[in-house]
C-alpha cells in the first residue's frame, strides 16, 4: 500500500485538525519558520504521533520562495527513500502547483496539493484507510507525550542553580533528561509547550524562566 506523506507549509496555514491522520499509516512534515508559535493542542498531537510520524521542519534563510525549496527538496529526498508514496502539499500557495505538475508529469512521482488536511483523499468519505491503527496505542503515545512535558517541567521547576540559558541547550538537556529516547523535534514540542504553558519565554533563542 503506498504510503501518505503530508508536508505542511506552517507559514502558508496555521490551522490544521491533525487529529483523524493518527488512524492512518503517514508521515508527517511541519515547515516552519524561526518565529512561528505552535498551540498547545498542535503540540500535544505531534508528541502524540512519536518521531517515527511527525517531524518539525524549521526553514533556513529568509525570502518568500524559501519554503517551497525546503519542500522540493524533501519530496526528492524522500521519493527516494520511500518509493511509490504520494505526496501532499499543505497550503493556500498557487505556486507549489507548478511543483506538483512537475513532479507529476515529468517526474512521474504522485503530487497533490491542498488547502487543508481534511481535503487530503484519504480522509475524504469512502477512502480507504491505509493500516488503521487501533486506539490503545495511540493512548499510550499520548500519555508518554505527556510524562516526558511533566518530567521536563518537574525537573526545570525544581532545579537550583544553572538553568539552561539558550534554547539550544535547553533542547540537548531535556532530550538528556527524557533519557534521549526523543529527538530534536521532539524536544522543541516539549520547549513550545513550556512556553505555552508560561513555564518560560522564549526571546531570539534566548530562555526566560518565569
């Protein structure tokens, strides 16, 4: 069965009910740019997934064509790693159209691109669903989303003395703390958490304890 990968042009669509995609076998990409904020709920879902499904994808550089070249590049990258997948471009941007004829048409590698997760075909009505995943497991990926939040929010709450002063630190010390069973990804969920949280503030990579 092939495979559903979503990337999603976060800069282009912020709000996105990623909730019926966790019944379904698919990998998803979040581009995003250096200033952008996650909610909470977008946050807790994408620790629900586990890095095996879900990755945050931060855009390098500036400029409004910077998006769709980190986008082109990973549907490349990953057409390769995983033939015959298809692939599905979340935004409202008419330009990544010209991307997807491409790749449909001389590439030969399946394109579509959408306004929305609920417009992807495999959510529509009588699709099929690609390897169903049953309910337990999804609650145990929640609860363990939620165990490593609290751990790292005990830790920092009750920690004397030097406190990570950077985001990047921060990020190598609650991976460390999480027992490196999370990656980078991962970690920022967690650090967007705190911050929605108001645990801390997140200033030009520079962290604030509150």
């Amino acid at each position: 069965m092939k495979k559903n990968i979503i990337l999603i042009d976060y800069e282009n669509v912020q709000k996105h009910d990623l909730r019926p995609l966790l019944d379904h076998d698919v990998l998803i990409k979040v581009f995003y740019s250096e200033n952008q904020k996650f909610t909470s709920e977008f946050t807790r879902l994408a620790l629900e997934f586990g890095k095996e499904k879900f990755e945050l994808i931060g855009i390098k550089g500036q400029g409004k064509n910077a998006a769709d070249f980190h986008i082109a590049y990973f549907i490349g990258k990953l057409s390769k790693e995983i033939p015959d997948s298809l692939f599905y471009i979340i935004s409202r941007d008419t330009g990544f159209k010209v991307l997807a004829d491409f790749l449909n048409q001389v590439q030969g590698t399946p394109c579509s691109v959408v306004p929305s997760i609920a417009d992807i075909p495999l959510l529509k009505q009588g699709a099929p669903a690609a390897k169903p995943v049953s309910p337990a497991p999804r609650s145990v990926a929640a609860k363990a989303g939620e165990d490593w939040y609290a751990l790292v929010k005990g830790k920092l709450t009750n920690a004397r003395g030097h406190k990570p002063k950077n985001k990047k630190t921060l990020r190598n010390q609650i991976i460390s703390i999480c027992k490196r069973k999370i990656n980078d990804s991962e970690a920022d969920a967690i650090i967007q958490a705190l911050v929605d949280n108001k645990v801390i503030e997140c200033r030009n990579e520079v962290i604030i304890y509150r």
